[in-house]
C-alpha cells in the first residue's frame, strides 16, 4: 500500500513549498506527490488526473485541505465518492474529521453525519471562491474606472510566431483538445493556458 499526497496552488506565482514541507513532515515521498499550480474551479489539472489514475485500492492520499480537491461544490462531493468508491483512504491536515476510516461503518447515523460535515465544508470552499471573484471584479472596475488597470498579461506576447502560437493554442482548445495535450503539444504551463482562454472568454 502507498501513500501519496496531491498538493495545489492556485497560480504559478504561487509557491507550495509550505504544503510540500508539510507532507515530507509526514513521510511522503517526493516521487509520490503530484503537484499541480491550478486554479480549482475544476478537476481539469494533469496531475491531479495522473494521481486518480495511479492510485490503487489500499493506497492513501493526503491533503493539506478539502479545497486542494476542488472550490467546486458538486466536485468535491465527486472526487469524494470516487476516492472511497476505489478503496483509496483520504486523509485532510485541516480537516481531520473528514478522514475516510481504514474500518467499515455499520452505523448509518454517523455515516449521515460526515456526509452533512463533507456538504458544509464543500459549500463554504466554494463560497470563499465565490467570495473571492467578486471581491477581485470590484477591484478591477475600481482599477479601470481610475485608469490604472492593464490586465494580466500571459507569457506569450502578441506579433510574430508567438502569436502565431497564440492562436493555435486557442484554435486547439476550441477544436476540443484538452489542456494537458495543448499543454504538451505547445510546450507552455497550464497558468499560461488558463489566463489565455479566460483572456479570450473561453473559460470563466
């Protein structure tokens, strides 16, 4: 049986040195953590992916909070299921309570009560998301209003062959080719991807 961690940071600007530092604290090996710098308005992470497809019936997967999995609602209760479904064991540092038993519960009240905990604490990661966005659109209206906003920009400029790139990559997502493939294929990271398509209205 392994144990494995999945660590995520929203942003490439961010670092996960803090989460990394915590799992080696609790002997996970670092050929045994997937680590992807996403947002998590989704599941579409490549190694987040590659982890549920690594992961057998025994294994252990820990996390450093519930919102590593998702700030989707519907996701984590998805992932959730599907993790106790292939016999994996999930442990949470912030959230204890929410660690799935190496036992069999028989006794349906407690199993109603961790899936109430499991809704609520899905909920609120969701609302902080939420939360978040609309604090950070008030902010750029305020920045546009006063002439101060630019924008963010991605790591491939407009003119030439990059743009050339641009749009393929663009043309790509469209055309239905997923992000690890576009990832790969044009060689840029998945931050890059994300603020291009969010930039181009593709995703939200």
């Amino acid at each position: 049986m392994t144990t494995y961690t999945y660590i995520r940071v929203s942003s490439i600007d961010q670092n996960e040195a803090r989460q990394v530092k915590t799992m080696k604290d609790k002997g996970v090996l670092k050929e045994q953590m997937y680590i992807d710098k996403a947002s998590g308005k989704n599941t579409d992470r490549p190694h987040y992916q590659l982890l549920k497809e690594t992961v057998q019936e025994g294994d252990t997967i820990i996390f450093d909070s519930i919102t590593r999995l998702s700030r989707n609602y519907y996701d984590i209760k998805d992932e959730y299921e599907f993790f106790i479904k292939k016999g994996v064991f999930l442990e949470f540092i912030q959230e204890p309570i929410l660690n799935t038993p190496k036992e069999k519960i028989d006794d349906i009240v407690q199993v109603a009560l961790a899936d109430v905990i499991l809704s609520l604490l899905s909920a609120f990661a969701q609302k902080e998301r939420d939360d978040n966005k609309i604090r950070q659109a008030e902010g750029v209206k305020i920045a546009k209003e006063n002439g101060k906003y630019k924008g963010r920009k991605t790591h491939l400029v407009e003119g030439g062959k990059e743009e050339a790139r641009l749009n393929a990559i663009v043309e790509a997502y469209k055309a239905g080719t997923s992000i690890k493939d576009i990832r790969v294929t044009f060689k840029v990271g998945t931050g890059t991807i994300y603020r291009l398509l969010e930039r181009e209205g593709l995703r939200g």
